[in-house]
C-alpha cells in the first residue's frame, strides 16, 4: 500500500522550484497561481534567498504550491492514504480532493498571513531535539516553558517557544538529546501563540467549499483517518496552535498495511523519518524531476498492493 506525504515548513531552500518550472506547464500553472493569491510563487521559488522564504507568509503557499505540482508531475495516481505534516495538510487535502488546488492556495495564503502576525507579537520559534526519550524529554521541555510542537517519532521531537525559552534549551539539554537545531521558520508554530491566527482562519474556512476526501486522509492531530471533509477543514484550522503528532500519523501508516511512502516536493525530511519509524517500508522523496521515474516505478509496484 502506498502513502504519499507532504512536507511542513522548514523543508523549502533557495531555488528549490527552479528545475520543476522545465515541466511542461508548470511555470503556466505556478503563473496563475500566483496572480489568484497576490504572491509571485515564481519568483520566491527560484531566485529568493533564504531568508525571503523563511518568512512564514510566503513560506506556506510556496510548499503548497511545490508539493501540488510535484504530485501533478506523477501522474494519474491513487494512493492507498495520504498526509501532510503541518502546513502539508494543506497539500494533502487537495491532492484528496477535500480542497480544489485553488481553494488550497487561498487558504494557505490566509494562514501563512495569519500566522506571521501572530509570530511578530513575541520573538519565537523552534527547534528540534535528536535524540532522547519523550519520557525524559517532554517534563524537560515543560520545565523550560517549552511546548513539543512536533512530535515526529523516530527520536526527534520539536520545541516551541520563545527565543529566551529556546536558548536556555540549547544550554540545558534533556537527558539523551544529541543536539537541538534551530528550524528555519519564523515563529513557534503548534503553539498558543498562534492562537491569534485560529480565529482568521475559521473565518476564511466559512467560505470554502468542501467535498469528503476520495482516499484515506490520516490527520496530524491524532493520527486518526478522517473522512468528512468537514472535520478536516475545523481540524486545519485548529492544527495551527496545536502539537502535529507525526509520530501517530506513522503508526497509523504501518497499521494501514503501508509497503511504500513517497514524498512530494521538497522531499526528504518525512521519508528519513519513515527510514527510521517504518522499516522495511521503501520510500522515495522528489527533491528534484530526477526523482519521478524512481517515484513512478514505486508507485507502480505499490499503489494498488
């Protein structure tokens, strides 16, 4: 059986997107993207330095807008579940059907846009700890003031809070933690910070329209499928002050009968979780259109098992 999974904020670099724009139609496509959210997705996706695109309001289309044509480029596909992980549910219910890819992109510009303004109230952000044991982690993280944004399994769990929090995560480890990376995103997302921007959210949610997912959709906040499109638009709109428990979706995965896992584009960071969570499930993530026909062949092999 075959998952296909969406990457979260964090996983975009300088240029990412300029070898996607070869493809037959996709800088058309990301044109006229562009022009229906007021963001120039062309131009932050193949010349913007890094720090343009960490900024959270263009962060979030941008990785929506990635993983929608890296699916495009597959092909005719239906997968056995699919997941994103945070803003990669957005992704994810598009590719599901629940959103069409315009109504996606509105929506995610709305978030990105909320979100940043609830980050630029208190200097916040985030930061993933390698190594330890939740059991040893998580009251250390609690100690601090820290909130576990991200639970991602395979060893790695991602605080949240403000920078004074953080530094004194960085000079204080828990017990077991290898390192702490700071994450390139701009705010303590997953947290109560962000509750200014749930309330914009469910706003723009009232206008969309929404139709049940036509494959299984495995959520971030419990790892539970959802079926009613319904429910999982109140979820995204919810998801943004609370933790993603990646390492539940990945549980969920394995007990779905999950043989393969490809990640769409910018790919890497869920498939080398899945190499540590999920043995023996092969996985392929498009980083570049070099990695379609590893993809395409995977999806031969598993879409349907």
């Amino acid at each position: 059986m075959l998952v296909l999974v969406a990457p979260g904020q964090g996983a975009q670099t300088p240029g990412f997107l300029t070898p996607w724009l070869d493809l037959p139609g996709a800088a058309d496509r990301l044109a006229a993207w562009s022009d229906a959210i007021g963001l120039d997705l062309v131009h932050y996706g193949t010349q913007a330095d890094a720090d343009a695109i960490r900024d959270t309001a263009v962060a979030q289309p941008l990785l929506v807008a990635a993983g929608l044509l890296s699916a495009s480029a597959l092909g005719d596909i239906t997968p056995g579940a699919v997941a994103g992980h945070s803003v990669g549910e957005i992704t994810a219910t598009a590719f599901a059907g629940v959103l069409s890819e315009e109504a996606a992109l509105g929506f995610v510009r709305k978030r990105g846009l909320g979100m940043a303004e609830a980050a630029a109230v208190t200097p916040t952000g985030m930061a993933a700890l390698l190594g330890g044991e939740p059991e040893n982690v998580l009251p250390h993280l609690e100690k601090l003031g820290l909130t576990p944004a991200n639970v991602n399994g395979a060893g790695q769990i991602v605080a949240a809070g403000t920078a004074e929090q953080l530094a004194a995560l960085e000079a204080d480890k828990p017990e077991g933690v290898r390192r702490v990376v700071a994450l390139k995103v701009a705010g303590a997302f997953h947290t109560h910070h962000m509750a200014p921007a749930v309330a914009a959210l469910d706003e723009a949610a009232g206008s969309l329209t929404v139709a049940d997912p036509k494959v299984t959709y495995v959520s971030n906040a419990d790892g539970r499928t959802v079926a009613s499109g319904q429910e999982i638009v109140t979820r995204l709109v919810n998801q943004v002050s609370n933790p993603v428990r990646w390492d539940l979706c990945m549980e969920t995965f394995k007990d779905l009968g999950a043989t393969a896992l490809v990640e769409l584009c910018p790919g890497g960071t869920l498939t080398g979780l899945a190499k540590r969570a999920m043995p023996g499930v092969k996985t392929v993530a498009l980083k570049t259109p070099a990695d379609l026909d590893a993809a395409r062949a995977l999806i031969a092999e598993h879409a349907s098992a």
